[in-house]
C-alpha cells in the first residue's frame, strides 16, 4: 500500500515538473515573439521618413481637418505625417470653406496659408416685375431676386419674360459685396408679341342663304312630285 501511495506521488511530481518546463518554454517563445515586434516596429518607426505641415489661415481660428479627421483650429502644425496626398479642409462661419490636396515629401517642412472668402450677395430687379431668373444656367426664381450666399466669381444671368426680349448678362461677385442691378426689359414687336390668328370659318351672307335654302326646298319638292307619280303609275297599272 505504502508502495502504491509513494509510486503514485513520483509520478504527480513528474508531470507537474513537465507542465512547468513546457509553460516557462512558451512564455519564453512569447517574450522573444513580444520583443522581436518591438524591435519590428523601432526599426520600421526609424525607417518611415515623416513630413510635416504648419497651417495658417486669414482669419485664423478656422476649424481645420486633415484627411476628414478634426485637428487643432488654425494656426496649428501637422505633424508625424506619411509621405503621399493628403487633403485639408479650412472652414468658419461666415465664410466659404476650402479644400486643398498637398503632396508630403520624407523629411519636409511646409507652410499652408489658407484664405478664407465671405460670400457675396446680389438683389436684381426688373420692369416689369416677375421675369424669370436664370442663375449660371439654373433656375434661380423671379424678380425681384435675392440672393445672400454668391460665391465670389464669375457668373451669368438670364431674365426671361413672356412677350418681352431676353436678357443676358455676366456678373462678377465680389467677396464680401453686396450689388443691386436692375433691368428694363423691351417688348418684343407686335407682330412677335401677339398670339398666333386662329383660322376662321368662312361665313355666308344671308341673301345667299336663303337663296340656297329656296333651290334645296323646290329640289325636294320635286322629288316628291315624281314619286308620288311613279306610284300612282305603279298602282294604275296593276289595276
């Protein structure tokens, strides 16, 4: 019995030696594997040349986002950047935002200086009023018009009116500038003007009609007089 116990106990000590050995083996192979990644990553870390982007624009305190990701408000740097394309985005009320798409080079040092546009606004007015408003080719309305949010540049206006000339003219938005312009329209020529003549029916005078109506009358007669004799003629002779 004492044999049994004690054959029984050698070999619980055995096993727990092997499971010991095996576990401090494997958290040895995930200690190296844990310090080769770190040493993996130090070496990528000081093979990857950053570049970096100082950010100003005018105003300043303008929300800034690098690839759609919200940054500090200008003035602010951008750092620790991968070389490639990035975009960055300036906004604050009030004004037009801007995007602007940048190449970073390894190692390089740029400087971004962002100017910010308020919006322009226009009012146009015409006589006569309700003319139909064409703005950069779209459908804007009708006079008088309105509009408080033009982008500053170039654009084109068209007033169209029924039984009137056309209109058409550039307008240069200015930022920040507010313009009025106002616009005679011209009717167009009577001859254009005037709806299209319908076709009319050929009347005919009276003294012809009833000469026409008398004619119909002694036809009809007629016709009555000879049947009534061709039946009379079909009796007698069946008699």
């Amino acid at each position: 019995m004492n044999r049994t116990v004690s054959i029984a106990m050698l070999i619980s000590v055995v096993m727990a030696g092997a499971l010991f050995a095996e576990q401090k083996k494997s958290n040895a192979v995930i200690l190296a594997k844990a310090m080769q990644d770190t040493s993996a990553k130090k070496v990528f870390a000081s093979a990857v040349h950053y570049g970096k982007i100082s950010v100003t624009t005018v105003p300043d305190s303008a929300e800034i986002a690098l690839d759609s990701i919200e940054k500090p408000k200008s003035p602010c740097v951008l750092d620790s950047l991968m070389p490639g394309t990035h975009f960055i985005i300036a906004k604050r009320k009030g004004y037009y935002g801007k995007k602007i798409t940048i190449e970073v080079m390894p190692d390089s040092s740029q400087h971004l200086d962002i100017v910010l546009v308020k919006p322009a606004s226009i009012f146009v007015s015409t006589t006569p009023a309700a003319a139909r408003v064409l703005f950069d080719g779209r459908d804007a309305g009708v006079t008088p018009y309105e509009n408080s949010k033009v982008k500053p540049g170039s654009h084109s206006i068209r007033l169209e009116k029924d039984q009137y000339g056309a209109i058409e003219t550039s307008y240069n938005a200015v930022d920040g500038k507010t313009d009025s312009l106002a616009f005679a329209l011209q009717p167009l020529p009577s001859i254009l003007a005037q709806p299209p003549l319908q076709p009319k029916t050929k009347e005919i005078p009276v003294e012809q009609k009833q000469g026409l109506d008398k004619t119909l009358l002694i036809i009809l007669t007629g016709i009555f007089v000879v049947f009534g004799v061709a039946v009379f003629a079909i009796e007698s002779g069946s008699n």
